[in-house]
C-alpha cells in the first residue's frame, strides 16, 4: 500500500460522518493507535481519513493491572481500563500532533472516556481552549474496562441524553458517540443522542467478556472482565450497525473485527459512513492502509464512482 | 514526538529464512526448545546490536502472533541476522500461539514477519566488568542468545537456575556453544557475587525472588520481562504493561529489558 496507489484511484474515496469530512472511510479505533504517531515509523498515519486518538479522561489514569490482554478463538479479550495521560497533559503534549494530522487532511478525532459528566464537561471546555485542531469528539459511554462512568453512561437513558446535551451546547464541534453494544435496545439508544443534537454514533465497543484459565482456575484478565474485539464480534457489531441506520439515518463509523476491505465493505453496506480498524492493526499494522486499499479495489471492480454510494447499500429484496 | 518519526527507526517485513537451529530441551517435563533462526535483513532496515529484540510473527505479516526474539549476531556485510527465542509444541500438529519459533511440518516454511530493534535490548556497560547472566525456564533463552553475542575476553558467569522440583540440567550440559551450567538459585546467586552487571530472565517469580535476593548489592540488574506480551509491538495499545516504580511502561517501546530494581511485581 502506498500513497501512489491512492492518488492513482479513480473512486471517490471521500466521506462525510455528519459535519464531519474525510479524505477516506478509513480510522484508527481508539485505544488501539496511541495518540497518532506510535506507528509513525511504519507508515504516514497522514494517509488516513482520520485517529481516533487514545481514550481520554479529565485526570490520568494508571490503567488495569496485567494481564491486559488474552487471545481467544477469533478473538482478543482486553483491559487496559482507559490508561492515559489526561486532558490538561495531552493539550501539552499533543495537540501539536493533532495539528500537525490536520495539516495531512487526517482528522484527529479526541476520543473521551470520563467518568462523570462534569469530567466530560470540564474536559470539552479544556480541549476547546487548548486543543483547537480537534476536529471532533468520540464520547465515549461505553467502556466496559473502568469502574466509574463507561457501560453505567451509555446504559442509562436519562445519564446518555444528559451528558450529550451538555456537550451539545459546549461545542460547535462534532459529537460522535460510542454507545455500548449491549444494551437491549440498540436503536432506542441511537435515538437518545440523535435528540439531543449528536452528529453520529460510533457502533462498536468491544464487547464485555471474560477468559478462564481453567488450569490455575484464575482470570486470563488482571481487571478480571474485559472487552471482546476482533473477528469473533464482527457479525454481532454489523447487525446493530444496520438496525441503527435502518432506523435512525444517523452517520456509523462501523467497528468490529476489520481486517479486509471486504469486511469494511459490509460495515458500510449496512450503513456505516467510515469505518475503524481496531485490533486487526497488533497482527497487522498497516491494515488500515491495506483495507483502504482493498476498499478502493473492490469499488473500481465493482464500478463504484464514489464509495459514499456504499453507505446502506445492502440489497434486500 | 513528531509525526516526521524517520521510518528508518522500525523495519517491518517478512524475511527470508536462510537456516534453522534448535536445541533442547531447556525446560524438564515440557516440550520446550531453543531456536536460532537466521535471517536475510535488507539493505535498507537498520543494523541491529546483539541483545537487541524484534517482533517476530512466526507465520508472515497478518498471521496474528507476534513475540520478541533477541539478536544473536547481525553480520554487516552479509546482512546475516540470527535470532533466538524458544519453542514449545514441538510434537504437536497444531503448536500453541505461545510459542515463537513453531517446528514448521515439512513443506512449510513461510517467511516471517519481523518489526524492530524494539524499545530497549541488553546493553553491555561501556567499560569492561564482571558480567553474570541469570537465567530460568524458557525466557532464558534470550539470554543464551545473548551470550552467543559475546566475545571471549568478556569475563563471564552464566547460570541456568533449574525449574522448581525439578532434576533435570537445563539446557542439556554439553552443548557446544552455551556458556551457562547448571544449578540452584542459591549456588547462582553464590556465583554471582562478584559480578558488578547482571542480566537476569525467568518467569516473574523468579524475576521477584531474585530482585529481593539482590536487594542490599550495588550490582546493576537487568531484567528481561517477556511475559503477557502482545498487541501492537510499537507502544500504542498498552497491552504489554509492566509496572514500574513509576508507574506501567510498556514492554514492546520502554523494553522488553529493563532495570530490575525499578520493577514492581503486585
């Protein structure tokens, strides 16, 4: 994968999720590519449509005891439990970073993971001032890895519409929001941060789980529990990604098990705007460029003119 | 941190395998074995130091298991770069994703994919000393290749502390290349007094033990921590903790080696 082959292209490969434009359909998951320049030695991570950038929270965070991580069929259990190094730090340290990604026409997306709404409020007002390259926030409601805010945000109705609207009226920037996979109803939840003013959702986290070693008859996980990613949760991820465009019309960045054109295809046919590789990156690092790429591929093979066409395409009848 | 990062500081890319050596058993009662692997390093990756590690995933780029192998040699002009790590399943049809260097069945020989120097390898000191190397179970490996590294005048010690309960040497005495010989962590420990730099590699117990055993010295230890590793391999994912008085680094950009005193084991 290279940049020739994407200027080479004949599809239109630009995206919009909401007010949000991007060169390309294709991001970096949070949590799984740092603060955007930890694979800068591989590849130009400016190639990208945009970073979702490590999960943020008002204050530092230590992050889970290990073990952090165990692989299962398909899949890979995590908890990191939202280690970072805090908003006031990253306006120090790198909002020069995102500058320098917007610089590259690659959207750096500030991924936010608080505990409470007032953190998620005092973080906004922190990035607005300090951050001005931000080009749009992850609010991220459902980390299934921490304690205090994550799953009890994004399953509560009334604690969802709230902090959503309390950001809403804090930033003119756009508002994504991660929801959490398992809720009972997917679209009811879509429907919560559509009213109150998001300008997409983000479907989806991982999904919480947990190993066994029954050999020392202990966790695989330090935390204990954890999150479900890769290819096992694909399947699962698609069908709430085309429940919720079907129903809602809501911009998706679609998320769950990528690691080939073909599956980001079938995120965006079931109505994903832009898509996230997420763990598919640790057993191949340059899998977002090769997905872009074989995205690209699949539209001119299929005569597609611009890959927005893709976005709820899925065939029915 | 710039997103100008050369690239010339990673090489990633599936190399050729030129030869393949293995020795073993280095762990009584299991099937573990050591493994060299030399390899074809292009022109253009960087020249890597003995002791220094790559990301190694044994079945090419994508194939999802990646772990860390040590430097054994890099020969300049050939380009020649010999890796070791253990090997585990050998027998079996189908080898646990915890090994590195799987036997492959005859007919199969992808290339694999390799990323690195990775964060921080052994570093001799700058002036000559007494050297010891401390090993235990598979992760001693690296210490043995390690130690291949080495020149003669190098005034080393290198003991292999035998598994808890077990009998069994490890490695196999004999061996014609390895330094190391076998024994107990007390009679290592012994050994090892006068040494003024120690690198030490073992399961996180014997990490443990031996960094309060050495508490009240002024020996500089280092620790090869290759335990829970995974993830991304360049420091993005934070998969790969380990706690230190300052808090979590990461093993595969703050390490895999690290300064035992500063190691904190919960």
């Amino acid at each position: 994968m290279s940049q020739d082959v994407l200027q080479q292209t004949s599809v239109d490969l630009a995206v919009e999720v909401g007010p949000l434009k991007l060169k390309n359909p294709v991001m970096t998951a949070s949590g799984t590519a740092g603060y955007g320049t930890e694979y800068a030695g591989l590849y130009d991570p400016g190639l990208l449509g945009a970073i979702a950038m490590k999960g943020l929270t008002r204050h530092p965070r230590e992050g889970n005891r290990p073990a952090r991580w165990a692989p299962t069929p398909g899949g890979l259990l995590n908890s990191v439990g939202l280690q970072n190094i805090g908003v006031e730090a990253f306006v120090v340290e790198k909002a020069a970073i995102c500058a320098e990604l917007a610089e590259k026409g690659c959207q750096p997306i500030i991924n936010l993971a608080c505990a409470t709404q007032e953190d998620f409020i005092e973080s906004v007002e922190i990035l607005e001032e300090g951050c001005p390259a931000a080009a749009a926030y992850e609010v991220n409601v459902s980390c299934p890895n921490v304690k205090k805010g994550g799953c009890a945000i994004g399953a509560d109705q009334n604690a969802l519409a709230s902090v959503v609207r309390e950001l809403r009226s804090r930033t003119t920037k756009p508002l994504i929001v991660k929801l959490l996979p398992l809720v009972t109803d997917i679209v009811a939840m879509a429907k919560v941060v559509q009213n109150e003013g998001a300008d997409g959702i983000t479907l989806v986290n991982t999904i919480p789980a947990m190993g066994i070693d029954a050999k020392t008859r202990r966790p695989k996980l330090g935390s204990v529990t954890g999150g479900l990613s890769g290819p096992a949760i694909k399947p699962l991820a698609l069908r709430l990604v085309y429940l919720t465009y079907q129903a809602t019309k809501m911009p998706i960045i679609g998320l769950g098990g990528i690691q080939t054109g073909e599956d980001a295809i079938e995120y965006m046919l079931a109505g994903a705007s832009a898509v996230a590789i997420g763990c598919g990156q640790f057993s191949n690092p340059r899998a977002p460029l090769m997905v872009l790429e074989e995205m690209a591929a699949y539209c001119e093979e299929q005569g597609v003119g611009s890959i927005r066409e893709l976005t709820g395409g899925l065939i029915l009848e | 941190m710039s997103l100008t990062t050369p690239a010339s500081k990673l090489f990633t890319g599936e190399l050729p395998l030129l030869s393949s050596d293995s020795y073993g058993p280095v762990s009584s009662g299991e099937d573990v074995a050591i493994r060299l692997k030399t390899f074809l390093l292009p022109e253009e990756a960087p020249a890597p130091q003995p002791g220094q590690f790559y990301l190694v995933s044994p079945f090419g780029e994508g194939s999802g298991v990646t772990f860390p192998a040590v430097v054994v040699h890099f020969d300049a002009p050939s380009r020649h770069l010999k890796l070791a790590a253990y090997s585990s399943g050998l027998e079996q049809e189908d080898p646990p994703t915890d090994a590195l260097f799987f036997s492959e069945p005859e007919g199969f020989e992808p290339d694999p994919w390799l990323a690195g120097p990775l964060g921080h390898g052994i570093v001799l000191p700058p002036e000559p000393m007494p050297i010891g190397l401390l090993a235990c179970g598979p992760q001693g490996v690296v210490l043995d290749g390690f130690a291949r590294s080495l020149s003669e005048d190098v005034d080393l010690t290198a003991c292999w502390v035998r598994d808890a309960g077990s009998d069994e040497a490890t490695p196999p005495p004999g061996h014609p290349f390895t330094p190391f010989h076998s024994t107990t962590l007390d009679e290592a420990l012994e050994e090892l007094e006068w040494a003024e730099w120690i690198a030490v590699a073992g399961p996180k117990a014997f990490l443990k033990e031996v960094q309060q055993r050495l508490s009240g010295t002024d020996q500089v230890l280092r620790a090869y921590f290759g335990s829970d590793f995974g993830g991304c391999g360049v420091g993005a994912c934070l998969l790969c903790p380990v706690k230190t008085q300052n808090g979590y680094a990461r093993q595969c950009a703050d390490g895999p080696v690290f300064d035992l005193r500063e190691l904190v084991f919960e």
